[in-house]
C-alpha cells in the first residue's frame, strides 16, 4: 500500500501539469533524429527562444525545423503561432507545443512518453494512470484516492478482470456535492468504472487509502436517464477498503456520512 501511494504522489509531483496531447499518430510516428530533438530542446525552441533561421545556422536543415512545426505546431516561424494546436497541411492535427515540451520532460525523468501520452489521454497524471486510480476530482478539494483493490467477482465466481477507475466531468462533482448536502455527508471522491466484461453482479473491491472500519460510507451510482443518484450496496468498510456490489457499470459518487445519533 505504501508503494502504491508512492507511485502515485511521484506521478502527480512528475507530471503535476495538465497534459493535453491531442494526436492521431503515437509520439514515436513522428519523430526524426534524437539528435535534431536534443538540439530543439539545448535551443529554447518549444518555448520560442531562438527562431528558425537559428537553428539552421546551428546544422538543422530548413526540413528538420519544418517537420518539427509540423509535429509540434511551434517554433517562431511567421507561419507558425508560437502556441498553435492547429492541424497541418495533411489534415492531420498536431500536438500543442508546451504540452510537448512537458511530455519530454517527463520523458527525460525516466516515464516513457508512451505512459505519458496515454496518461495525458486520460487526462490522468502519469501515477493515476500507472495505478488504475483517482487521485483528484475536477472541482473537489481533499479526495481520498479511488482505485481496484482487489479481485473482482463477476456473477458471485472470484475474476482476473480488471475494472477502470478513470475521471468524471466536473458536472458529476457537482451532482455529487448536491446529493451529499441532500444526505447530509460529504464526497469523498467520483469516478467512472468501467469494463470489458458483463455481468449481473460485481463485487468490485476499492482501495481508498485512510478509510477506517465501522466509518459509515456510501456510495451512489448516477443514473443518466433519469439524472438522479441511486443507492448502491456496500457489502464492506475495512481498512484502506470499500467494497461494492455493482450491477452496471457508470459513475460512482463515495460518501462519507456521519452515524445517526
């Protein structure tokens, strides 16, 4: 559990920024001599520093630096904007130039920038991503993380399946908040489940680090067609652990609520 926690604190602190990487190809598509890259990055030029009649005067050629603005929509170039995200001239859309530039830096720490890229599709930090969890929620202060705790039973037989923990819209934290001041409890966190797999009953155990024995939580499910939250049975509060029974798959809204009196 102490490991998990690490990777997670050293994903959000590695990639703390909003990584909005936006392709139609993988990084590793588009990418041309690392020497050429290394000299991109020595330059400035994801940040503007040097314009591209520098770089050519330092040994990149007039098609490396356009290829690069092709990738990346940056440079200082007349017909580049130094944030664009447009698409090329192929129809193909580019990446965001500072997202980029995180991304490598990220790259550079050790995360290969396939982790990050699909962490970044997720609009994960690399450690949720890594870790099948939540960490944070658009719009809600102190989460408690989220993510599978354990082997899933699927139909009442123990699974090998795997259900994503994966990020809500802030419209869910919204209607979150709304049912726990309804219930008169506070949210401890939302998230999206989803799977592979069907079935009429899951037991999915969750790992949400600081929750206690005996500590009253629930947990709703949100119902699109009807825009209300349902009730949800908890099979289990032990340590460290919330243990639900799903019947379908969709957002899920943690409530700590305190005991009646």
């Amino acid at each position: 559990m102490k490991k998990f926690l690490a990777l997670i604190l050293a994903g959000v602190m590695v990639v703390s920024m909003s990584m909005m990487v936006f392709a139609t190809k993988s990084f590793s598509e588009y990418t041309t001599a690392p020497e050429d890259l290394e000299l991109l990055k020595t330059a400035g030029w994801f940040n503007g520093s040097n314009s591209d009649e520098d770089l050519i005067s330092w040994g990149l050629s007039a098609d490396v630096v356009k290829a690069y603005h092709e990738m990346f929509g940056g440079g200082s170039s007349s017909d580049s904007s130094s944030d664009s995200s447009s698409s090329s001239g192929g129809g193909e859309v580019v990446y965001d130039r500072g997202s980029e530039a995180e991304a490598l830096a990220a790259e550079a720490s050790g995360i290969p920038m396939a982790t990050s890229i699909a962490a970044s599709e997720e609009n994960k930090s690399v450690g949720e991503y890594m870790n099948n969890a939540v960490v944070a929620a658009p719009g809600l202060e102190n989460a408690v993380p989220v993510s599978q705790g354990g082997n899933v039973i699927i139909n009442g037989e123990p699974s090998n399946q795997t259900f994503s923990v994966l990020k809500v819209l802030s419209g869910h934290t919204d209607a979150a908040k709304a049912q726990a001041a309804a219930i008169g409890g506070r949210v401890l966190n939302v998230a999206r489940i989803d799977a592979s797999v069907y079935f009429d009953t899951a037991t999915v155990n969750f790992y949400m680090p600081g929750v206690t024995a005996g500590q009253n939580i629930q947990v709703y499910q949100y119902d699109y067609a009807n825009g209300q939250w349902i009730s949800v049975t908890v099979a289990e509060v032990r340590e460290d652990h919330v243990v639900v029974d799903m019947t379908s798959l969709g957002v899920l809204a943690f409530f700590e609520v305190p005991a009646a009196e």
